[in-house]
C-alpha cells in the first residue's frame, strides 16, 4: 500500500511539473509578444481585465510632494488596485527630471500593487511638441503643414517621441488626422488643413518620427501614436464642437479615410480614437460597422481603440442612441471601443453586466488582449523605468531646438510684398514700432537677437483681444485713446510692424459646461481692423505679422498692408523666427495649407471641390479666394518652364512621368514647395476640379534650375464610382505642376486599358 501510495505520489508529481514545465510564463522576454498576452490574460480576474480598459486623469490625484515624491490621493489608490490600462497626463506640470522621477515611482507603485506586475500606461498629447513642462515647444500642426516638408515633420515627432518617453510618457493622443475645411471650428490648427494627401503625407510622417519608426517602441526611446478622431471629425456641422456631421459615403472613402488608412496600413500607428461625432446619425463610438469593419477587417488594424473623452457614457446621457449607462458599455463594447477614456459610468458596469451576459467576456477579452499587447510592444513589462541621466541629456538639447526654429522658417508663408518692401535692411539705421494685440512680452527681445544695432524699436501691446477668461472670454471694448496711443507711436517710427489675427483664446476646444471656443464669424476680432487703417493713413509702410489659430477672412488687413507674413502659430522661438524671415536671413517657403475665403458666407470652400461648385459666384462679393490653398511667395522669382508628360498614354496598370523645369531667376537663395494636381476630366460621378497628388521642396541658388519629376500611378486615379467601389476610369486627365492651386503649367494624358 505505501508503495503504490509512492507510485502515484510520483505520477502526479511527474505530470504535474510536465504540466508546470509546459505552461508559458508571461515574464519570459523570450516568448514572441502573442505567446506572452496569450500566457497572461488568462490569469485575469474579470475585474482585473475591466481595469485594464479604462484609463484616468493624473489631475485626480497623482501628483509629487512638496520633497518630490510621489503622493497619491486616496482615489487614485483605489483604482490602481486592480492594475490599470492607464494614466493621462501624470507629470504634466512639473519639468521633465521631476516628471521623470515621478513617473518611475508611480510606475513602481502600480507594479507592486496589482497582482500580475502589470505595467501602466502614461499617456500625453502633442500639439506644440509634448504637452508638458518643460519639453520643446514647436509650431502647432497646421503651421507646419505650411512648410509642405513631410521629411520635417518626421523629424519634429521623432524628437516629441523621444522627449515624451525621457518623461516617462508611453502613448500620445496624437497627431489629428482629421481633414479640417471649416475656420469655425476652435481646433482647426491640431490638425493638418484642409487636404486629404498633404494632411496623409504629414500624418504618416508624424507617426513614424513619434513612433521612431516603430523601433523605438521596444527599445524604450520613442512612444506610441494615437491617431484621431475616427472619423470625420473635423466636418461638424457649423463648425461647432459636438455637432453633428453629415458626410456623403463617397467623400467620406475619398477624402476623409485616407490619412487614417496611411496611419494604420504604412506608419503602423498604436492606437486609433474615435470621433466625438457621430456619422451621418451613427454615433462613432457605437459604429461597428466603422470601428471594426473598417478599421479592423479591411485594414487590418491590431492596435487598440480608445474613447474620447467620456464618450462611451455619453451614447446615453448626450448622444441618446443607449436606453440607460449599460446600454451604452455595451454598445461602446460591441462597437469595438477598448478603452473608456476617463468616465466612471461606463466601463465600470461591465463586471455586473458579465454576471447576467457571460458572452460579454469575450469582448472583454477581445479589448484586453490589445491592450496588452501594447504594453508589451513598448517593453514596459521588461523595462519600465526611465533613467534620469539620460532624461537631463536628452530633452531640449541644442539639436531639438535649432529643429524648432528650422521649422519654423519653413512654415511662415509670404502673402504680400507690395513694391518688395521685404526683406528689411538691418543695416540701415530705422526706427521700427512693434505694435498690437499679438506682440508678446520677449518679441523685442527675440527681434534684437536677430538685427544688431542699427534697428532701434519701440514696443506697445496696446489692447488684448479679450479679457482672456478660460472657459468662456469675451471681447474687449478698445477705447480711441489706446488706438490713437498707437497710431502716434507708428507715426514715429519708419516702419510700423502690426502684429494681428488671434491666439489661444480665439480659437480653441469647446468643452461642454460653458467653455467655448467655435466662433460664429470668421474675421479678425475687435479693433484689429481700425488699427491698421489708421496706422496705414499715417503714410508709413505697415507690415503686418498674422498670428492664428483658425483661418481667417483677411480683407481689410490685406488691403491696408504692404506686406503681410502668415505666421499661424510657431515654435517659442516664433518672433527670433519671423525677424529673421523680415531680415532677409532666409526667404520665407511656406505654403498655405488651407483656402483663406473672403467671406463665411462662401462656406465650405476649398480648392478640391467639385467643379460644379465654381460655376457661380455670389452678388456682391468678388469671386475666388482671397488666397487660394498652396498658395505663398518668396523674397526671389521662380518660373516653371517646360512641363511634359513621359507619355500621352497611360495604361490603367502602368505608369508615367510628368516633369517641369524651375529656375531661380532671382538673386537669393530659396526653397520653392512645387505642388502637383491632377484633374480628372470626365468622371461617372462628379468629380473635384482638381486635387494635389503631390509636392517637392527644392533649393535653388540664384540662376540654378532643376526638372521635378512626378510619377502618375494608377492608385492616384481611383475613386469612388457609382456602384460605391473604388475604380479607375480610362479617359482624359489633365496635369498641373505649380506654385499654388492656381497658378500653374498644365498638361494632359489619355488612361487607356
């Protein structure tokens, strides 16, 4: 009896370590990144695995003592018990070594305290380099859309991803994807502009430089890219945040997916957030059809989907598409949403759900699994800490910044120069007034770094634009006696430089609870428009420094000044910046990224309409732009000459050339963004009157020329047909290569099968 007691001891010893032996462990770095969530989810409990679909706000509690320690709330305690998937924003506001340190003691914490070791997620957003203390600020998206230099972009991101993880940081919900053709809109500038291939080429380029070409993931220099909003978000309906929005299915294919397509399919994005929105009454964050079919079927999207901000609660409470909160995880659930964003009334049902819908476990799992899968991408399980020294090295350092000022001097588009009144001479002795609302407090600083001695200035602000109040600013009346306090100041220099248009406050998110920031009309807001009158009726040169947020219908000011410099929104080093462009340091090649209208009444308006849509103009309002997108001179002449086409035939799967000559005939050195349209004659749908396929920024020397060559490809001609799939159609097509949309050598070619 004790022998046979021995044998069995010993075969369930035997089986059971075989068992043991075989079992994978998910700590095992050598396992491929499936094999390890493979090894690890079934461990979850269903609470833990809900925990790692939800992320919260650092501003809830986690933050450093007045030493520098980490200090939690008792909050924040209770719901890092279970794990989280992650944490928005931890270290925001105190610089990155402190971040740095933060983060690895909250990291830590979180490790230690879930069962599992399960790392957390810290997630950041960039629209002016990393959105945080102390990090590099560059130029706002759509500004460097301007400089039309996808290679740029790549390399302004690949520092954001670089300084965002020497703070801890792991994922960005960023860059904007969105197609924006609306001014109304007050985040018009966290995205690309108006076009579907110069917003594709930027986007893709921001998720390679931030993701350092996926590599940096797991090497632990660079961090995931959140692209957003999924999809159409941009397109609100009056321009106003929440709005609904109304998209045909054809323009919705053509024109709005494309970037996400690009993010998804070549820059192999992280993660992807749905649209606040709905879609042509379907609310996105309860769109299968969009966050799965789409996104997942026909892409092949592996990343995770995360909320906006509460929006899975809200399909119940403000879309109204779910009958109570239940209704609503359930369809966020179903819709393929893994993460809620913040609300604690949604995804925090799903375990007493699960009770009485075991199937729902299966999305859970489904949702987990990605996220996960992330984390382990990131080698956050392997390596989870930042090294401190590497952090004081690495964030603002002489390369990161040079890059933003490099940046900038490509985005700062040349609208006008009347009798080339620019560049200025900073030899020549002037007494130059830097005036209104937009100066800021180190402008004459940055100036005087740029001209030396010879340029004396006089500075005064003059007015603000509002009474600048967070949630909801209002206008301020600007009395006669500050105007005309300006307009002597003006009358005693020689040239007056006004810098005008809007800023933070002008155009921004509109949150709900009284926080706005959509705008009803579209021109400069107060006394802008009197003060360049007046100044201009003193019979100096005035030069005005455009500084936005938004488009903006510039009439007056484009009227009233001999020259004008489009800044949109720049890096810190944005005045240094600009002098230099006045200076004649280098010739300004921006290119507009948007078409600026003459009027909101001429809504929607961008140069890749339909045809049809230019047929007739409006009584009393001269036709066309104001300035046409692409649009932007320089400080030297260039021409195109000698456009052609490899072949007048093309077959519907070969491909051909087409090439311009450009030279510059000037006498300064200077980039030129030279842009390629085509045009589709005849189509079986309406088609646009034309639409950028593509752009090369060269440099030229004064008399040097160069052939740009572009290759028509078949995929630069489908569209979506009748039948509602793409096609391409033989026909005529004609070709444009040019300084702008509007100005441009043209040719054709015949598709033939």
């Amino acid at each position: 009896m004790k022998k046979l007691f021995i044998l069995i001891l010993s075969a369930t010893l035997f089986y059971a370590c075989g068992e043991s032996s075989s079992k994978k462990d998910y700590k095992d770095a050598s396992l491929s990144i499936d094999e390890r969530v493979d090894a690890l989810l079934p461990l979850l409990s269903l609470e833990e695995k809900v925990a790692q679909m939800r992320i919260f706000h650092a501003n809830i509690g986690t933050k450093p003592d007045k030493d520098g320690n980490l200090k939690l709330s008792n909050r924040v305690i209770k719901k890092l018990k279970l794990g989280i998937a992650g944490i928005k924003n931890p270290g925001e506001h105190i610089d990155p070594v402190a971040a740095a340190k933060m983060n690895n003691e909250l990291q830590k914490y979180i490790i230690e305290n879930n069962r599992w070791g399960i790392p957390a997620l810290f997630v950041t957003e960039s629209y002016n380099g990393v959105d945080a203390k102390g990090s590099t600020k560059f130029g706002r998206p759509l500004t460097f859309a301007a400089s039309f230099n996808p290679e740029l972009a790549r390399r302004e991101w690949d520092v954001i991803g670089r300084e965002a993880r020497l703070r801890g940081m792991h994922m960005c919900h960023s860059p904007e994807a969105d197609i924006v053709r609306d001014p109304r809109f007050g985040r018009m500038s966290e995205a690309f502009g108006e076009d579907t291939y110069l917003t594709t080429q930027m986007v893709k380029n921001a998720i390679i430089g931030v993701q350092g070409n996926y590599e940096g993931l797991g090497a632990g220099t660079h961090i995931g890219a959140v692209a957003k909003h999924f999809a159409g978000y941009g397109q609100v309906l009056g321009g106003s945040n929440f709005a609904a929005i109304e998209i045909s299915p054809r323009t919705l294919i053509d024109e709005i997916y494309p970037p996400f397509e690009a993010a998804v399919k070549e820059a192999k994005t992280l993660g992807i957030m749905a649209s606040h929105g709905d879609l042509n009454g379907i609310a996105s964050h309860g769109n299968p059809e969009l966050l799965t079919g789409v996104l997942r079927d026909d892409w092949g999207f592996e990343g995770y989907v995360v909320s906006d901000s509460n929006d899975i609660a809200r399909l119940y409470y403000f879309m109204k598409v779910a009958e109570n909160p239940e209704a609503a995880a359930q369809m966020g659930l179903e819709a393929g949403i893994d993460i809620d964003l913040y609300a604690e009334d949604s995804y925090s049902y799903l375990p007493k759900m699960v009770e009485k819908n075991p199937e729902l476990e299966k999305l859970i799992d489904r949702s987990v699994r990605r996220v996960l899968r992330t984390k382990f991408i990131l080698g956050l399980f392997d390596n989870p800490y930042i090294d401190l020294e590497e952090t004081k090295k690495g964030v603002r350092s002489e390369s990161s910044l040079a890059l933003a000022k490099e940046a900038d001097l490509e985005s700062i588009i040349l609208l006008k120069n009347k009798n080339k009144i620019l560049p200025l001479n900073k030899n020549k002795r002037t007494k130059i007034a830097l005036l209104g609302p937009l100066v800021k407090e180190n402008t004459k600083k940055q100036f005087e770094s740029v001209v030396g001695n010879n340029i004396t200035f006089v500075v005064d602000k003059g007015f603000n634009l509002t009474d600048e109040a967070k949630g909801n600013p209002n206008l301020i009346d600007t009395d006669a006696k500050t105007i005309n306090r300006l307009v002597n100041k003006a009358r005693s220099a020689d040239v007056s430089i006004l810098f005008l248009g809007g800023d933070e406050f002008t155009a921004k998110e509109a949150y709900f609870k009284n926080t706005v920031g959509d705008r009803a009309t579209i021109e400069p807001v107060s006394a802008q428009d009197e003060l360049i009158e007046k100044v201009k009726a003193t019979g100096k040169p005035v030069i005005v420094v455009l500084k936005h947020r938004r488009t903006l219908a510039i009439n007056v000011i484009s009227e009233q000044a001999d020259a004008i410099l489009d800044t949109w929104d720049l890096s810190e080093f944005g005045d240094e910046s600009t002098a230099r462009i006045l200076f004649g340091e280098v010739s300004p090649s921006g290119k507009l990224p948007v078409t600026v209208p003459r009027n909101i009444g001429q809504l929607p308006y961008h140069y890749s309409m339909k045809e049809i849509n230019y047929k007739k103009g409006y009584l009393f309002l001269k036709d066309g732009p104001l300035y046409p997108f692409g649009y932007g001179l320089s400080y030297t002449d260039f021409e195109y000459s000698d456009i052609k086409v490899s072949n007048s035939e093309m077959k519907v799967d070969g491909e051909i050339t087409v090439s311009a000559t450009i030279t510059n005939k000037g006498n300064m050195k200077a980039k030129e963004a030279v842009q390629f349209y085509i045009k589709d004659v005849i189509g079986q749908v309406t088609r646009p009157n034309k639409e950028l396929k593509g752009f090369e920024k060269i440099e030229l020397n004064p008399g040097e020329s160069k052939t740009v060559t572009f290759t028509i490809t078949p995929k630069m001609l489908e569209f979506t047909g009748i039948k509602m799939e793409k096609i391409i159609e033989p026909g005529d097509y004609k070709v444009m290569i040019g300084t702008s949309s509007n100005e441009y050598l043209e040719t054709s070619f015949k598709l033939i099968k």
